[in-house]
C-alpha cells in the first residue's frame, strides 16, 4: 500500500441563519493535513523548519524537506515521499484506522492527533509529539464531546471521529468592538490559538457579543488576565480576555451589545487587545465567521 499523499482540507462556507445551529460544515480554509504538521514538527526538532505547524506544505516546508534530505543522503526533491517520511520518523506505511495514541507516547501520531484536536476545538498546548498530561485531557474532553467512551486513549474510534470536519456554528454574534483582526483562529507557531485578537486602545468599550448570563467574572491565572465568560443559550458560551476593568458581575444578565468590561492588556498580553473565543458545547469554535456589525 503506497503511503497516502499529503492533501490540503478545504472547507466549505455557509450562509449564517437566525438562531445557533451546529453542523459539521468544516474548518476555516486553511486547515492543513495532520501528516503535513506532524511532518513539519519533526523538521523543527531537526532544526529544518522555524514556521508555523499548519499543516499546509509550503515553500518553507520544501525547503526544510530538501535541507533534510541532503542532510540524511536522500535525493534532493523537497517533497516527502515515503523514504522521507520514514527517515523523519513517521509511517511510511500505515492504516490510519488502526492508530492508537495513549499516555506516554512520542512522534510524528501524537502530533497528528494534537493536531486534529486543536482545529476540532480542544487544543493541548504545544504541537510537539509528547502524549503528556494536557494531550490526554484534551482527548478525554474530545471524546466526551464526541460521545465516545471516555478513557484518554485515542483508538480506532476517536480518529474516525477526528476526521469528520470540525463543527461550524450557523448563529450571528455581534462585534465586540471595532476593530481590525488580529491574530486569527488556528495554528501560531507551534501551538494553537483558539480565539480571535482584537487589538483596540486601552479602556475601549468591549460589549457582549449576544444576550446572556455572566458565568465567570475575575482574574484568571491561565493567562487571560482579567476574564468575564458569558453562558448563553443552546450551549453557547464566550469569553473575553485580557480587560483592564469589569463592568458586570458573576451571575448578571446582559443584553446584547452591553458593556461588560474596558479593553487592556492583563495576563500574557504584548499590547491592548480583546481576546475572544466562542465556545459549543465545549469545544472552542472559530468566532470570525460569525461576527456581524
């Protein structure tokens, strides 16, 4: 069996209707292989490869496969056949369906399942092939989310279920401020960032995206600084990171548009800005596509 070629995932797009519906319709366009990024992060152990693990073969991937190659003795050819692959320490030959990762596993699975987690809303921290603590975690939330049995080991099961298209909410959500987008949903460097950068000026007005209940209301260790988390209907939930101040409490409602804090820079922050992620049921969706003015 000829090892599979690398293929690029492209999303489709549709139209957002009123209310908040889930359908797997996909990830943004540019999700990338899970080959492709484990690939690329066994470049970057290598010392080949200083991009972002995205999984989209590129010029700067090529180039670090041919570096590779005329490092290993291969024939030069920037594209990573099954010698290639095989020397970097991936399958050359392999079912996909019969993988299984578990705890205290390394290499080129366990970054394709990082991978494939974080686009499906359950990021681990870095992409490095280490099946650690918080890949466990993150596997044991994916496959509750999934309604497979949860015991942190990713079976034939959880990849088939990792291979469906990331589901894609049809809801409109409102602009928390005016601003242009940041850093976007999706891989940034070898790690995963699961919401959207709004960089605004500090004590910008920042207002609840949709109608709800405040859920959380604090400074938050995790990074985000000072954190308000709005619970919204039908599973829903959104949070907003890094304000300078609160303007709610822990259990107010709020309607849409409502100013729930003032835009700053607290936590692990390089400047003003809104962190906001939107979140289904758990799992951490891109906000972008369904924001409105």
């Amino acid at each position: 069996m000829r090892p599979r070629p690398f293929r690029l995932l492209l999303a489709g797009v549709l139209a957002a209707v009123l209310g908040l519906v889930a359908a797997p319709v996909g990830s943004a366009a540019t999700m990338g292989n899970s080959h492709a990024a484990a690939m690329q992060a066994a470049l970057a152990q290598r010392g080949h490869y200083v991009g972002t693990i995205d999984g989209l073969v590129g010029p700067m991937t090529r180039v670090a496969i041919q570096a590779f190659q005329a490092e290993v003795g291969l024939r030069v050819t920037g594209k990573a056949g099954a010698r290639t692959v095989e020397a970097l320490g991936g399958p050359a030959r392999g079912v996909q369906g019969r993988t299984v990762v578990q705890q205290g596993d390394v290499g080129w699975h366990v970054v394709r399942l990082q991978f494939l987690l974080a686009w499906h809303g359950f990021p681990s921290g870095k992409l490095d092939g280490v099946f650690g603590e918080r890949a466990q975690e993150a596997a044991e939330r994916f496959q509750r989310w999934a309604g497979l049995p949860v015991d942190g080991v990713a079976g034939p099961a959880t990849f088939r279920a990792l291979r469906k298209p990331p589901v894609r909410l049809k809801a409109r959500l409102s602009t928390p401020v005016a601003a242009v987008v940041g850093d976007v949903f999706g891989p940034r460097g070898d790690r995963f960032h699961a919401g959207l950068d709004l960089p605004v000026e500090q004590g910008t007005s920042v207002g609840a995206v949709k109608a709800g209940r405040v859920a959380y209301a604090a400074f938050h260790e995790g990074g985000f600084g000072n954190l308000v988390v709005i619970q919204h209907r039908h599973g829903l939930r959104t949070r907003y990171g890094h304000l300078s101040e609160f303007s709610v409490q822990v259990g107010e409602a709020v309607r849409r548009g409502q100013t729930v804090g003032l835009a700053g820079s607290t936590g692990r922050s390089t400047g003003p800005h809104v962190h906001l992620e939107v979140l289904f049921r758990g799992a951490m969706v891109d906000p972008l596509p369904l924001l409105t003015r």
